[in-house]
C-alpha cells in the first residue's frame, strides 16, 4: 500500500473511532483507560501532537472537539460521571502497565 492510500485508509478509520466514541457516550472515559489504555483525552492529545508535529497549529481544546463531537466541558455536563474508587484503581493498574510496556 502506498503512502496516500495508508494515510486515506487510517484517516478513514479514524473517523470511524471517532463516530463511535461519539455514539458511545455511555462508555466513561475512566473504564476506556481501564480497559484499553486510552480515552477520547488520550486521542484528543495524539491528534494535536500529531498537528504540531506537522507545523499545524491544532490546540489541544480544539483537538478534544474533533474528538467529542462538541467541547469537552459540554460533553462532560451532559454524559460524564463521577468515578468510583474501583474505576479508578483499574485505571491506575493500566496506565501503569502502558508505561511499563510501551
């Protein structure tokens, strides 16, 4: 696969994961760190790196837009709940093993 065509099909499937978290707006951003390592948070920051790193100025609140769909304080009002303690700790276990494996 050439180069435009793997950057059409990832920018693709970006798209997809985005429409997804979107929709899933019953999946805490808390359980997705606890499960998979990442959150919308997680994407948001790798898209505005990703940006700087190309020379495009591409702020991390207009980053977590394209994310979420809407801004971030918006979306937390209305789909975003408090942690609990197991939530947390299942977490905390994951971005641990993310440092230790990545």
């Amino acid at each position: 696969m050439d180069d435009a065509t793997r950057d059409a099909v990832e920018a693709a499937a970006f798209r997809r994961l985005t429409a997804l978290l979107r929709h899933r707006t019953d999946v805490q951003n808390v359980d997705l760190m606890g499960v998979g390592g990442f959150c919308r948070n997680c994407l948001s920051d790798w898209l505005a790196d990703a940006a700087a790193a190309r020379g495009v100025d591409l702020s991390k609140d207009a980053a977590r837009k394209v994310v979420y769909g809407m801004p971030y304080a918006d979306y937390k009002a209305r789909h975003q709940t408090a942690a609990t303690s197991d939530q947390l700790a299942t977490m905390a276990a994951s971005v641990a093993k993310n440092r230790a494996d990545g």
